[in-house]
C-alpha cells in the first residue's frame, strides 16, 4: 500500500534523559509514533517501534548523588517511570532499550573498536571553555560576556586528550548526500536548516571524556581510561535494538528505518549520526521526521518557569483518547504549537463530544432498536449513500497520504470530512421519520445497513488515533475481527448486525476551570452535561432572563424537623416573601437579620417542608468541606435593586 512497496517498517523515536520524568513533549513524539506504528500494523505491514531512555552522563550521575542512590538505582527507577507512563498511555512500543543494558553497550563498543580499527578514531588534544552543567566546551562565538549562555554560570578552561571521530572529512559527502535524496529529512525546512549548518566547516566530534572526569558511561573498548560521551552512545541505540550486525531484526528492519525526533536533536541526528553510519558501513537510514516544540503560555517548558505539562496529567484528567486526538490535530507536524487546556477542552467538545459522539450516539440509538436482518443483495440505494460510501473511500486516500508525510493533523482532518458526511446522511435520510413509516420499512433498513457500516468503518480508520473509542465502536457493532486497512472500504456490509447503544463516548466539558480546580478525574467517569443536568455555556440575553434582586432579610426563624433550613422573611422594596434557604447549618436565625443579600426573584416558588419558599438567596461554598458563605451587598442598595 506504500508508493515503494515496503512491508517492514521500523520506527524510532528519540531515547529520553533520565534526568526528569515525561511531559508533553515527550508524550507527544511517542503518541505520534504510536499512531503511525498502528497505522502500519492496520495496514498489514511488518511493523517495529521502539523507544527507550538515556541514562548516562554527569547529570544523571549527579542526580543520583543527590536522591542518595547509585546511579543504576536511580537510573532504573526514573526509567521505570517512562515505561510505566507510556504503558498507561496505551502505546504499543514493540521494545524499550536502556543505554545501561548490556546489548546496548556490547554495541557500542562493537561500533568503536571497528571505527578505531579503521582510522576514523584518533586520540588528540583540545582546549576549551567548559560547561559542567551542560557538559560540553562552548566555542568563542557562543560564550556570552564569558559565561554559559545556557546556565550563565563561568566557563572552566579545560585542556585534556580526548579521542575525536573524524566526522570533518565527511562533510563533502553529506551535503551531495543529502542534496541526492532530498526526501531523507522531512519536512523540507529541517533539511534546508542542515544544508545551511552544512556551509560551515565540520569540527571533527569529540566521541569522550576521561573517566577521572566522568565515571558514569561506557568505556572505551581501545582505551578504557576513557568514556563514551554522549551522542556515540545514544545514537548507537537505533542500531543495538535491532542486535547490529548480525541479528534478525537488523535484516528485516534496518531497511525501513525511520527516526521521530524534535527539532532540538537535529544536529546529531541530521549530521553526526549519518557520518558514523558511513562510517561504520551502515546504510544511512531511509527517513528522519522532525516534529516543532510545544510551547506553553508562549515559551518552551520549563521546570524554572514552572510551566512544565507532565506527560499524563491530562490524559489524567480527560481521557487518553481525547489527549491523544488534541496534540495530533493541534500540532501542524514540523511546525511549534502553543499548548492551552481551553483549546484542548474545546477541541474536545466540538470534534469528540459533537461530531463523533454525538454520531456514534445517534447511529447506535437507532440500530440499537432495528431488527438484525440480511437484507437482499444489492442493496438499492438509498439517496446519498453512494455519496458517502466515496466519502469513507475519499477519507482512506487522505489518511494514507498524510500518514506518507507524518501529517497527522491532516489525516484527522481526511477523517473528519468523513464524519460531517456521515452526520449529514444522518439528517438527511431521516430514519427517526422513516420508522414511523410502516410503508417505508425497505428504506429504513437500507439506511440502518448503512448507518452500521459507517460505524464499522470508523471503528478501523480510527483505531491508530483514538484506539480505545474505535475498540469500543466495534464492539458496539459486534465486529470482532482485528481491525485491518483491508476491511475498511464500505459496501461491503449487506445486513444490519445486532448493536449495542454507544452514548458518551466523549463527554462534553462545560467548565473547565471548574475541573481544574477540583482535580476531579478522567472524563470517561464524568457525566455529561446533559447527564448531569447543567446548563450549557450562557448568552447574556439567559443571563438576563435570571431575574436578581437585592432583599433585606427583615426576619428569620429555624423550619422545625429541618436541620439545614432556615425561613426568612425578606423584603423586596415593593413587596414582603418567604424564602427557605439551606444555610441553617451555617448561620443562626439572628446572623442576617438587618443584611442585604442576593436572591433568585423569578424562581418558580416551590414548596419545602410545607413552606411556600419565592425564590432563592444566593451562596458561595466550597466543594470539599461544603463551607457556606451568604452573598452580601459591600455598599447599600435599597431593597428590590436589580443585580446583574
Ligand atoms: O534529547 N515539544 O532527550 P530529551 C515537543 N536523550 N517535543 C519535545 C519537547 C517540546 N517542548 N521537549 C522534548 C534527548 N521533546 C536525548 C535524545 S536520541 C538518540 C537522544 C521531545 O529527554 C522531542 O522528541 O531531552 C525531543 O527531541 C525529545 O523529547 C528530547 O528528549
């Protein structure tokens, strides 16, 4: 199904430092991965995705010392933690490499000792300006009024040996290179960053660090005073996954390798990593599909700032599906995005809540009471039908070119047309009205055999992005196959299957703020808000239709039998009422005597413990411990001011 016929497909996304635990940015480069590998395996191909962490390095050895742990402890602890959030995320990573694994370092040094023995590996001399924090040496160009421009801390001039990787004497290479096979680094924009770097000389890499510096990494086969640094040891994961040279998963997959990272780690992945390829004699991999940053409030995540967005938080808070369709529908992929909670809630509410649940909704409420049946091939077509048959049709060619190119919110898009299509049947062919039409029935069942369909067909095309919504459409419409690319096309569904009623799929968030606050749970257990009885956002014009007065509470007295009400007698200016009021377990009957407080004037009167209560005194509480505060006017209106 792919333009060059391939059927293995193997797909990396970046190995993450240990040295803070997952956020959103991180979550969003394996969620993106873990819908295209399912898209791969939906489409039958041989499918690989791997992920991991990067675990070594001053930084981690310090943080570390700090939690009063070793470092592997340590390491296997935060580690775990990445493992267990991408579990919980549902994504469906074939392996997870450690850089502290054997396998791993086996590789390693494997790849070294074949570079050592083939000259690309000298031992020489350097002097510079050194970063503790960042462990690395800053160039002249990059210090600022001589300091770290990251940390702004002073720079220590360090001259030791170290080996150096012969990476200069590629450069010729890489630029024909990457000029010859313009689709390698996508989107197009990465690839012209790299060809400008590129018109600057290439310093040869420093591949170590003497181990009287730093302890914590992988020795040097040829020299073992000395570690790997960095970026010879990360990289070389992509390879060591796969048992380089000679396993069985190096044959199948290193064909069809495709790197996911953030633009952050263009460089090494775009110059350093192809050189040591060559290098090593390793093709160069096929793909590298760089994703933009996340902002939050505008600025990059950071811990200092505060603005960190941890990677299940709100996956937490709205369901893994719902996080998962916001960050790929939100993010044009290669391009930053600004992450706000509101876009999500709103993207969740008219996509989710509107568009697919209330579909799935309507379209399960119906076939829920439909009689199963065979209906006689062929179908006679019913107005519109073909239509949206080629819309499904439409949408699979537009998933299957975005998923080409990692456009993934585009692909949601090609699904989303699908949708207004099928809601648009729904409106148009009328089968709430045909049901009421014995003469009709032929009809009615042609639309529910189609109305079945549509929902077979979303449970497929949506399983890589939302797979648990389309697990559940399926078993809704009882198909219990595995969900494959082969079986999507519509048409082929000649009878209407026994469904069960799908409602609430994603439920609507009506007040965000409010969740926030409280910290109440995933949306799969929150109610509706149709469920839960309140109101939809308001217009001024609602709001005014509220009528609010100010009231003077000439008297109040306890309601006999009643522990929390109170019956006051206010006064409105023009006329005298009752109200009853639940605030007796917080306010005697003398407390408001004498005060001007807030009610509801045109509540519809209503009768409680025998007392004819008008209307309603306005009252703040707080959710946890239910403490109570009457509405109180600061400045004096007469009774029967209007509050708005
Ligand atoms: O760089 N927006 O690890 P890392 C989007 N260990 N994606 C983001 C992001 C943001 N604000 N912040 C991080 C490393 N990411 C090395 C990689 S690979 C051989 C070694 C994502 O923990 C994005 O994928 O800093 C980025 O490339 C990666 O996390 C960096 O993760």
């Amino acid at each position: 199904m792919y333009s060059d016929e391939v059927s293995a497909f193997y797909l990396t996304t970046p190995i993450y430092y240990v040295n803070a635990q997952a956020h959103l940015g991180h979550a969003y480069t394996t969620i993106v991965a873990d819908a295209m590998a399912r898209y791969h395996r939906l489409a039958g191909d041989d499918t690989f995705l791997l992920t991991g962490t990067d675990e070594h390095g001053d930084k981690i050895a310090q943080a570390a010392a700090a939690a009063g742990v070793s470092p592997q402890e340590y390491t296997d602890r935060i580690s775990g933690t990445f493992r267990d959030t991408w579990r919980r995320l549902g994504i469906t990573n074939d392996d997870f490499i450690r850089t502290t694994e054997g396998r791993h370092k086996k590789v390693v040094q494997a790849i070294l000792q074949t570079l050592w023995e083939a000259g690309e590996i000298y031992l020489g001399r350097y002097g510079g300006h050194y970063c503790f924090g960042c462990e690395r040496f800053y160039t002249e160009k990059e210090i600022v009024d001589g300091k770290c421009p990251d940390h702004q801390t002073p720079l220590t001039w360090i001259e030791e040996e170290n080996y150096f990787f012969k990476m200069s004497k590629y450069q010729a290479w890489l630029i024909d290179y990457v000029q010859q096979h313009p689709e390698r680094i996508r989107p197009e924009r990465y690839r012209n960053e790299i060809l400008g770097f590129l018109r600057d000389p290439l310093q040869d890499l420093s591949i170590s660090r003497p181990r009287t510096r730093l302890e914590w990494g992988i020795p040097l086969p040829f020299d073992d005073k000395y570690v790997t640094y960095v970026w010879f040891d990360a990289l070389i994961n992509y390879v060591s996954a796969l048992d380089w040279p000679d396993g069985d998963r190096f044959r199948r997959y290193w064909p069809n390798v495709r790197h996911l990272i953030g633009k952050d780690i263009l460089k090494p992945h775009a110059i350093y990593w192809p050189c040591m390829l060559k290098a090593a004699g390793i093709d160069v991999y096929r793909h590298l599909f760089v994703h933009g940053y996340w902002n939050v409030g505008g600025g990059k995540m950071s811990k200092t700032v505060g603005n960190v967005v941890e990677a299940f938080a709100l996956a937490d808070k709205y369901g893994i599906d719902a996080f998962r369709y916001f960050v790929m529908r939100e993010m044009t992929f290669g391009l930053d995005s600004d992450f706000s909670e509101d876009a999500f809630v709103g993207r969740l509410n008219a996509d989710l809540a509107n568009d697919l649940g209330n579909l799935v909704s309507r379209a399960t409420t119906l076939l829920e009471k439909a009689t199963p049946a065979t209906l006689p091939a062929p179908l006679a077509e019913v107005a519109g039908t073909a239509e949206l048959r080629a819309a499904a049709g439409e949408a699979v060619r537009g998933v299957q070119r975005a998923m080409e190119e990692f456009a993934f919110q585009r692909a949601l898009a090609a699904i989303w047309e699908f949708l207004g299509a099928a809601n648009r049947y729904v409106d148009s062919t009328q089968p709430w009205a045909l049901a009421k039409d014995p003469a009709r029935r032929g009809e009615l069942n042609r639309v529910m055999a189609t109305l079945a369909d549509t929902l077979r067909f979303l449970g497929i095309v949506l399983d890589p992005f939302l797979p648990g919504a389309a697990q559940k459409i399926r078993v809704a419409v009882n198909d219990d196959r595995a969900p494959s690319l082969a079986n999507a096309a519509m048409g082929a569904l000649q009878d209407i299957p026994r469904v069960q009623k799908l409602s609430g799929l994603f439920p609507r968030i009506d007040d965000p703020g409010k969740d926030r606050a409280s910290g109440a749970p995933a949306s799969s257990s929150r109610p509706s808000a149709d469920q839960a009885g309140q109101a939809p956002p308001v217009t001024k014009g609602d709001f005014d239709r509220v009528e609010l007065r100010v009231a003077e509470v000439l008297a109040a007295e306890a309601v006999p039998k009643s522990k929390k009400l109170l019956k006051l007698t206010v006064s409105l200016g023009a006329e005298q009422r009752t109200i009853v009021a639940g605030i007796a377990q917080h306010y005697a009957p003398g407390d408001l005597v004498g005060k001007k407080v807030v009610v509801v004037a045109n509540l519809e009167p209503a009768k409680l413990m025998g007392i004819q209560s008008q209307g309603m005194v306005l009252a703040g509480s707080t959710e946890d411990d239910g403490a109570l505060a009457v509405l109180v006017l600061d400045r004096d209106l007469p009774p029967g001011a209007r509050v708005r």
